[in-house]
C-alpha cells in the first residue's frame, strides 16, 4: 500500500468521524488552526521523527502536536 492510499483513507477517516460525531466540531473550532489532527499526516510525521535516528540529540523535548489548542486563541 502506497502512502498517498494510506494518507487519502486516513483523510477519508478522519472526516467520516467527524460527520459521525457533530458534537467534535465544536472542539474543532477552539483550536487554533480551526480543525483537528489527521493522525497521518499531523501526529505521525512527530512520532516517527522522535522514533528516528534524526531525533538522537533531542533530549528532555515535550512536543505539542494540538494545532496550537494549548496555546490558546
């Protein structure tokens, strides 16, 4: 399986849940970025890199990957 397949299911998913549960839109809008995380193509991408060997020299890190929602508005 490709990754484009994957990412295109992964999209597809993504808004099949939130046709399927209104009430997270809501949650959507307070986010900073006005929608929520695709977990292939926004959460993945920080786990696989903390994963990686390109994440060697990272120590001690707490990524935020919440489209800024901890930020604020």
């Amino acid at each position: 399986m490709s990754t484009s397949s994957i990412r295109r299911r992964g999209s597809h998913a993504l808004d099949e849940y939130q046709k399927s549960n209104p009430h997270k839109i809501d949650s959507a809008r307070q986010v900073p970025l006005g929608r929520l995380g695709d977990p292939l193509t926004d959460i993945a991408p920080a786990a696989l890199f903390l994963a990686s060997s390109d994440s060697d020299y990272v120590t001690g890190l707490t990524m935020m990957v919440d489209g800024g929602l901890l930020m604020g508005p």
